[in-house]
C-alpha cells in the first residue's frame, strides 16, 4: 500500500565528482576502462546509473549492506561496481563543491563519508575502512541537483574513495554510491620570518629603601696588559731661572783681573808722560 501512493523510482547519484555507476554509464569515455568493462559483463544495468536503492533502511545502514558490498548496496546486478581494483577512474579534485544529480528530486538527508588513511582500491571496502565527515539535512534543489561545500579531512592525500546515502524522507528508500578521488597534498607554505628582536629598553636600577650621602664608588678600571702599555719617554730639563744671585765662575773672575791690570797698567803709562810733560 505505500509502494502504491508514492512514486515508484525516486533517482540520484553524484556526478561531480562522478559516482563508478556514472563514469560506466553510456557517453562516458571512462565506460570503457577496464573495471567498467568487467562491472556490465557481470550485469551492470549501465543505463540506470542512478539507482542504487534499498528500500526501508531507515539509517540502519550497516546492518542492511554488508562489508565487501557497499557499492553495490548488496544488489545482486549491481556487484561489479565492488570490484577491487586500482584500475577504477578516479576524479582529482580541484575543488571543495560537490554536486548529486537527482534525476527524480525527493526530500531527505545526505551523509558522506571518506576512506581512512591507509585505504586501497585494489581490497574490498568495509564499513570500517569509511568515516563519516559530513551531514546535510534536507538541502535545497539548483537546477535539478544539490550541491554541497565539503571539507575534507585534512590529513587525506592521494587515492581515496567518497561514499554517499541518501535517506529519502517522502519515500523509504536509501541510494548508495561509491566515488573515487585523488585528492593533492596541500600545497608547502613559505616558513614564517622569525619574529624581529624587541629592541632593548633601558632599565632603571631598583631604589633603595634608604639613601645615603655617599657617592657610588666609581667601578674597578681594568688596566691595560704591560705590553699594550706605551714606553715612558726621558724627560728632558727645562732651564729655570733662578731667583738667587749665583756666584761668578772661575773663568770670569780672571777676565776680571785682567780687565783691572790692563786698566791699572793704562792709568801708570798716563803718569809717566804727564810726569815727564813737566820735566821738559
């Protein structure tokens, strides 16, 4: 009776970046890689890449698809899309908007999640190789898809898988999808200048509780080694005159009797012709 009052196909699944479902679907030019060749040899309806459904999960996810088989949602049609393989197309995002295309809009919820460090394609995805890093309640519909800004885990980095449900709530059904990523490393940040030196700033000498009227003995004067010290020059004499009468040498006091004899001998030549003046 609920099948008969609600439509009977509500579809969707990602498209950017792709589900494995979409890339294998006709048009595509990654449908013809070798795990989309292996997923429709093994039935893959190729044209229905947008329904991966199970009906009355009601959040009981885990319980209702098993580990091994969360691409395929545990539908039997769609089990190449579980394919282990390193072969997988994979998208390398450039960006952190995301978009699922409902080809038959419902309201309901989406969960996404991303594969652990460590993951790999080429082994079968568990439930406890994904952790959830995003939730959005009844988001809006833009030009017949919803479109998401995701932020991924910071520390992923290379090949990765994107897992999203989407709980129906005008509807019972649950959609499944399985998307690989190659996500870049974050790009290397230039090192940080160091931070400048504060410059230094004057500091005041701690007061005293007393002053005193002494002043501040002046530092020790370190003295320069022997070596670097300059050689004491000989003073010479400086001549200086004398405030007391000196003695007269030996030298002047014979030019000074010769002086009187010389004299004495003129004043005894004068006498004898004056003497002799008179006679005549």
């Amino acid at each position: 009776m609920m099948l008969a009052v609600v439509p009977a196909h509500a579809h969707g699944a990602p498209t950017d970046p792709a589900s494995r479902a979409y890339l294998c679907s006709p048009g595509q030019p990654t449908a013809s890689s070798s795990p989309c060749r292996s997923a429709i040899a093994a039935g893959l309806p190729s044209t229905e890449w947008d329904n991966i459904r199970l009906p009355n999960v009601a959040g009981r996810d885990s319980s209702r698809v098993p580990d091994g088989k969360l691409c395929s949602a545990g539908i039997a049609k769609y089990a190449g899309l579980d394919l282990p393989s390193a072969q997988w197309p994979a998208t390398k995002l450039k960006s952190t908007g995301f978009t699922y295309r409902a080809t038959i809009p419902h309201q309901g919820s989406f969960r996404f999640y991303a594969t652990r460090t460590g993951y790999t394609p080429a082994q079968p995805l568990r439930w406890a190789d994904l952790e959830q890093f995003l939730s959005v309640p009844s988001p809006p519909l833009v030009n017949g898809a919803y479109e998401f800004a995701v932020q991924l885990p910071k520390d992923r980095t290379g090949r990765h898988l994107i897992y999203t449900v989407w709980q129906n709530t005008d509807t019972p059904d649950t959609y499944y999808s399985c998307t690989d990523v190659e996500i870049a490393a974050p790009a290397a940040q230039p090192a940080a200048a160091p931070p400048a030196a504060a410059p230094p700033t004057a500091t005041q000498p701690p007061a005293t509780r007393h002053a005193t009227s002494q002043p501040a003995a002046a530092p020790p004067v370190k003295s320069a080694p022997a070596s670097t010290l300059p050689k004491p020059s000989t003073p010479r004499p400086v001549p200086v005159a004398s405030k007391a009468e000196q003695p007269p040498s030996t030298a002047t006091r014979i030019g000074i009797a010769a002086v009187v004899a010389a004299l004495g001998g003129l004043a005894a030549l004068g006498g004898i012709m004056l003497w002799r003046r008179r006679i005549l």
